[in-house]
DNA sequence: CGCATATTTGATAGATTTCAATTTATGTGG
DNA sequence: CCACATAAATTGAAATCTATCAAATATGCG
C-alpha cells in the first residue's frame, strides 16, 4: 500500500460537499487543518471504547469498523467507514467514545486535533452544520442496520450491506458494479449479526446464484438492480444525490 | 389524559442542559419558541417517510417510535422517544425524513418551525451545539440496538430495552425500579426484532423469574442490579450522567 | 354490553447456530 | 521464491432458538 502523493484532506471535503454549501474560504480553513498520519493493521484499534482520544480520524485508505462487543465478548460491528469519512465524526462534540474503532483491513487514517476542529467549528458555523449533517446520515445508515438485523434475513442482510457500500463508494452508478472490499467473511459476520458458516454458506449461494461474487477482497455484481432489489435496498437514505443547488446551508 | 398546566418547551430545554452549558439567554431564546400542539392516537403517524414537514417535534406526553419498514412490510421500530426528546432532532439540519415516526400511545407532541428552530441554532452556536451533541446520544442509542439485535438472545433484547428507557426516563436510580411503559408486546416485538408470540413467552418467563413485571402499560424491576447484569446493560452510552461542572461547551 | 385490540397458549416448521474437521488463502522470514 | 505459520473459507451433522400458524382468553374503549 504505497502512498504515492502526500495525503490530504481532500477526499474528505469532497465529501462533506456532497451535502452541504462550503465557500472557498470555509474549504480552505478545512484544507489548513493540522493532521498526524498514521497506518493501522487489520484488526487493530485506534480509538479504545470509553478513551478520549483529543483527535477525530478521517480514513484515507482502508476500510474501519465502530466495535462493540456484548456481555460474551461476541462482537458487533456497528458501521463500516470508508476512505474520506471520518469515522468518529461524533467525537468532535461528544468526546467519549461509546464504542471502539479498528481497522478492518490495513488502513490508513489522519488524525485532526479536536481543538484544531473545534476551532474552525466555532469560527466558521456552517463547517459545524456540514460535520452535524454528516452525522445525520451516520445515523441514518445505522436505522437502516438496525433494520437490517431485526427484520431481514441473512440473504437479505449481506446484499443490503454490500449495495449500502457501492452507493457510499459512489461505484453504483452502473448495470455491473465492482468495487475493493477488504473485509473478511468473519467481519461480514460481525457486521450482520450472523456466523461466519452462515455468511459462507449465503454467499456461496450468492455466487451460485449469479447475484454476486465476493473473492479476493473484491466484489463483483453483474446487475445491480437485480441485486439491489434482492437486498431490499432504497439509496434515498444515502443522501447521496443532492444536486449542487439543493445543497443545504443554514449558517449566514 | 388531561394537560393540567400549559404545555411549554421546560422538559425539552432540561434535556439539553444535562449535556450542554447554555446561559440564561440561550435557554431564554429556546423558551420562546414558538410551537404547535397536537394530539396524536396511538399507531398514528405525525411524519410519514420522505417527507419534509417544516416542523421538529417535541414530545410532552406519551411515547413515540421511529418506524421503519422491510420489502415484505414487516416494521422495524430504530428509536423510542420520551417526554422531553425532540424525536426527529436530525431534522433541524436534515429536512428529509429518512424514517416515519408514529406516536406508540396517545401522545402530546409539539411542533416547532424549523426556521425558528435554525435562527436561534445560528444565532446562538451554543444551541446548535447542544442540539448536534444530543443527536449524537441518539446514535449511540441506536448503535446499542444493532448490537441487541445482533448479538443479544431474546431475552437480553427486551432486557436491555427496558433498561434504557428506565435510565432516560430518570428513575433508574434506585433498588426497585418503577415506571409507566406504553407499548404493547407488538410494538415491543417490532423494536426488538422478534415476534409478538416470542415476546409474550419471554416476558412471561421474565415475571415468573422474578425479573420483572410488565402489567397495566407499567414496568416493575425488583432489583435494578440483577436486572441490568441480565440484560448486559452499561448505561454510559446514554451519557446521563455529567456532572454540571463536565458539561460541554465548544462554542464562545 | 360488545367490538376491537392485546395477550396467552400449543404445536409445528424453519432458519441459524454450534461444534468439529478440512481445505484453501495469505503473509512473513529465511 | 519457497516453507512455514497463521488466518480465512468451506463443508457436514446436530442442536437450538425463534418464527409461523391457529385458536382461546383477556382487556379496554365507546
């Protein structure tokens, strides 16, 4: 995983773009803000659950996991991030961390000083409304997982997740859809309430089916709207599809 | 249900402050809101999906549930809201309902205009501080129900539910825990991912054991301590517990 | 009092887990 | 670049939890 041109924040401004109207300024007071590089193994943490860390991480590569483990110790993974999200976007106003962040796969993640945040927060209150935003669609993906693991059923589940992570990757624009996912059947697993023999099983059949094939950390869907109906999937919730014009902004 | 006093925005405006520092003109400005009072019966819908309504809601009286829905229709509830909660908080900066929300029992709820809502949210940034930072609590909430769906047995589902509505209503201070619960078994069963016969049978259980009593809309939990230990539960997550001197302010 | 809603109970079916074992992939150091 | 160690995927059989279907009883509201 060479990192070929010094990283940035730009994916991440992109994205919080997507829904919200920044001026040039307010993007560059974004682009100004300081970070610390750091590289995580799979399966590693970086936010301890109840740690207060004083850095909000943005994922540059790789994919990370919010864990949270029952009584047993059986984890549950309770979203996936993606390069450009920051995945404990809630830290920035709520520093105790309610759960854990690891990474799933090898990733690479920057860390913003929450005071450096903060600031550029307070100064600029539509950058605040647009992290606040974001933190709407977080949630509203996390109803969605809610519903995903009480009523649907495992066939279901796995697809569902699976389309939720081509919106978010912004690769499901097409009949045929392929993007990297780095994550194994164990985390599949964790992240939809299931076993791992069970994913197995669903997703041989899956492939059997023609519906989608999962092999060497990429997934390959030959039609997507086959594929997305199957998995009871609407992107609506995504908020992913707001035209330039209709960007929000409700500071001055 | 008689409304023996004017209904105002106290219980709501005491809610933010466990968590926020606000001063006396920032509580000022939110008691002079402006709202709307409305009745809601039971399963009776007051957002419906997709809609932009122009109005957050308040709840004064009753209980209230973000209602989602699978393909075949089977309905999933992802959050309760209580007197005091602002249901659909997200609302404020995110005006397209991603969820219905339906009062659970005979209600009493106030709508206000989110216009007024965002001028004094950008007038004063401490509020829409506080506004964000309780939406945070709400994501954490429903990052607890995708582990109780996920990877909790029937029993610590309906367990660790009845646990958090206790801490949020405040009475789950003591030895005996006491408190009036709303919500039939169906609607038990929709927020926990199991089905009415299955609820019944484990709320049965639950009584014989001595665990708790649910009877008459009114829950009784003889010992908080076993109870809580057999439904897995931490209440840290609901961030209930800040001491004033703790409490959170990023902005001037 | 009577209807509609909610709860309770029983019997059966089905989905998913658990346990155990094997094969296949992946990564690391020599 | 191979060999080894480790992690991941696969398969089978049996057990368990939860759902489904059907019916009876209780409860609340007008």
């Amino acid at each position: 995983m060479a990192i070929l041109v010094k990283p940035d924040l730009k994916l991440f401004i992109d994205r919080l773009t997507i829904r919200t109207a920044l001026t040039n300024d307010e993007e560059g007071a974004l682009a100004r803000l300081p970070f610390e590089l750091t590289t995580v193994g799979a399966n590693q943490d970086f936010v301890r659950m109840g740690e207060y860390t004083g850095q909000a991480f943005v994922v540059v590569a790789g994919f990370v996991g919010r864990i949270d483990l029952n009584a047993a110790g059986e984890r549950q993974i309770t979203a996936m991030h993606l390069p450009g999200d920051m995945a404990d976007l809630n830290s920035v106003v709520q520093p105790s961390a309610a759960s854990a962040f690891q990474a799933l796969s090898k990733s690479v993640i920057l860390g913003i000083p929450h005071v450096a945040l903060r600031r550029v927060a307070s100064k600029y209150p539509a950058i605040a409304e647009a992290l606040w935003r974001d933190s709407t669609v977080d949630a509203a993906v996390l109803a969605q997982w809610v519903v995903n693991v009480g009523r649907r059923d495992a066939r279901s589940r796995i697809i569902h997740l699976l389309c939720e992570i081509a919106c978010r990757l912004g690769v499901a624009d097409d009949e045929q859809v392929e993007f990297g996912f780095p994550v194994t059947q164990l985390q599949l697993a964790d992240a939809t309430g299931l076993t791992p023999v069970h994913v197995c099983r669903i997703t041989s059949k899956l492939r059997a089916d023609g519906l989608v094939l999962i092999r060497n950390k990429r997934v390959t869907i030959p039609d997507w709207k086959n594929f997305s109906r199957a998995g009871d999937f609407q992107r609506k919730y995504l908020q992913m599809d707001i035209s330039p014009n209709d960007r929000l902004r409700i500071a001055a």
